[in-house]
C-alpha cells in the first residue's frame, strides 16, 4: 500500500541485547585474574624449578582461554544486536558461549579423570609442601571468581531482560492480567564461566584434603582417587549445561510452566489450534500461536494478554471459525 508510513507498526529485533550485561564485566574481572595469576605461576615455576606451580599456571592458561570465549560472546552479541540479519536478535549467541564452554568443561573432565587413573596406577612422588602452597593459593584465587561470577546466583539484572518476574500491569490498554512469573533467566555464557571457575575451586578443594591425607596419614591413593570424583562431579555439571544451552539452540519448546502460562492466559477467551513458544534470550520468548476466532481483533486481544518484556516477538493465525464468517 504506497504512501502508508510503516515504521510505527514495526519493531526492533534486538530485544536488549545491546544492553552491556553485568555478567561480561563480572567474566573480564576473572579474566584478568586468571591470567595474572597464570604469569606469576608459570615465571615461578620456571624460575624455582617447581613442576606443580608450572603445571598449575599451564591450567590456568586453559581456563583463561574458555573464559575468553564466554568474553567474546557478549561482546559480539552487543555488537551485532541490531545486525538485520539475526532474525530474532543475538540472544542465542549467550547460549552458544555457553554450550562452547560446557564442551571445553567436558575436556577438562575428561582430562582429570585420565590423569588421576594414571596416577593412581602409576604412583609418582609428591613434594607435598610446595603442592599444598599452590592448591591453597589457587583455593583463594578461585575461590574470590567464584564469589565475583555467583554473587547474584547467575540472575542479571540489567536491560537484557534476563530477570523479569513479570508482573503484568494494565498499560496503553494492554491487558496483562496475570502475574506472569517466568524465572527462566538463566545467563548461560555466565554460568559457563562460572562453572570453570567452580570446578578450579573444586579441584583445589579436593588436592587439599588429598595432600593432607597422604602426608600426614599415608593414603597416597588418595590424591588420584580425589582426582576421579572431582572429574565425576565436573563432568555433571558439563552434562547439565550441554543439556540447557542445546535446548536453546534447536528451538526446543520452552519449560513447562512458561507453555502452561501463555496457554492459560489465551485460553481464557479463544481456543488454541496449534501453539509454539521458544526462548530467543536470557529470559525472553517467541511465541507463534494459532487460535479458533470470529473477529479479527482477536490478535490484538491475544498480544495484549502476553507481557511484551517477556515475550517481545508473538505471531497470531486467527482461524475463522465456521458459519460466523
């Protein structure tokens, strides 16, 4: 139709992923971290000749390198949050740093349950004191990212819309008439970076309580055994967030309770034929739904049941019903 402006019938598709998230400063600040800690176990080791601090700041190394990643995710979904190309924003990219880091997290299992069976086959001689200094510096260190990256139980609360409790208010003659508590806001690039450092503070934990057993009581087995069922327990945790960020990555349906939310608010008046709602974000939906109807102006009536913070993106297929055209 020439000559009709469309700009006000049409919406943005970054759905506030331009907004800079707590959780990328929170991951640059371990970052910086890790990697000082990194050059000074590394510069140490090599100067004293210590095997255990060089091998510790070669660790190091690899969970700055899977932290970086989790960085780059939110620095290029910021920067391309208004690409017209991403149809439904970069909201998946947060997912994608997240599955990246979860693969890596997998690797790092992998690699400590191989050593610890290694080593539990193969004894080797521990320096106790100089092994214990450094899993009791990395217990500190690990410790201060966990608290930095978990402060807030992974919830960020900034204009990405990755925490809204959704209570629908009556605005512009929109009738959000149900609280809306859609809780599914988890940030998994931050979780990703956080279960890193969890597993560091794990492995520190562990080599501790290993080291003093097999000093001071003997039990050599000990520090591989320790070994086995950190690399079981890191290995959950990698599973666990594989299994979350994938779901969002093949546009898995989302949870139960947020389909049963937006079924019952429409349900309220129209019958629905065929219903779709998928994340796109930290937090935020899509929905596509196909409802039985005598009036066009039910798709209004239906988007307007749907808080927009929460569900920025809905398409409606009115599906006239028979005889009352």
């Amino acid at each position: 139709m020439p000559g009709i402006d469309l700009s006000k019938y049409q919406h943005d598709h970054s759905f506030g992923q331009d907004a800079k998230r707590s959780g990328e400063s929170r991951t640059l600040i371990v970052i910086v971290i890790t990697a000082v800690m990194m050059v000074v176990e590394i510069s140490t080791g090599i100067a004293f000749g210590s095997m255990a601090l060089l091998a510790d700041g070669m660790h190091m190394a690899s969970h700055a390198l899977a932290l970086g990643i989790n960085y780059f995710a939110y620095i290029y979904a910021r920067r391309h949050a208004h690409d017209p190309r991403f149809s439904f924003g970069t909201g998946k990219v947060n997912a994608l740093g997240g599955f990246s880091g979860a693969i890596l997290l997998a690797l790092f299992a992998i690699m400590m349950a191989w050593e610890s069976v290694e080593r539990l086959i193969h004894p080797t001689e521990i320096a106790f004191n100089s092994a214990i200094i450094v899993a009791i510096i990395g217990l500190v260190v690990n410790g201060g990212s966990v608290f930095i990256l978990g402060g807030d139980h992974h919830h960020d609360h900034g204009d990405g819309h990755d925490h809204h409790h959704g209570h629908s208010h009556s605005h512009d003659d929109h009738d959000h008439s149900a609280h809306e508590h859609h809780h599914n806001h988890h940030d998994h690039n931050l979780r990703s970076a956080y279960l890193h450092v969890l597993a560091d503070a794990l492995t520190s934990v562990t080599a501790i309580i290993a080291l003093l057993a097999a000093k001071y009581l003997g039990w050599v087995w000990m520090d591989p055994f320790m070994g086995i069922v950190g690399s079981i327990l890191v290995a959950k945790w990698s599973i666990g967030l594989l299994k979350q960020t994938s779901r969002t990555l093949l546009d898995h349906q989302a949870d139960d309770s947020v389909v049963t939310s937006v079924r019952s608010l429409i349900e309220k008046e129209h019958a629905i034929v065929d219903l779709h709602v998928w994340s796109i974000g930290s937090g935020i939906y899509s929905v596509i739904v196909s409802v039985l109807a005598d009036e066009e102006s039910s798709v209004d009536a239906i988007k307007s049941r749907l808080n927009p913070r929460v569900f920025p993106h809905i398409t409606v297929e009115v599906i006239t019903i028979p005889g009352k055209e």
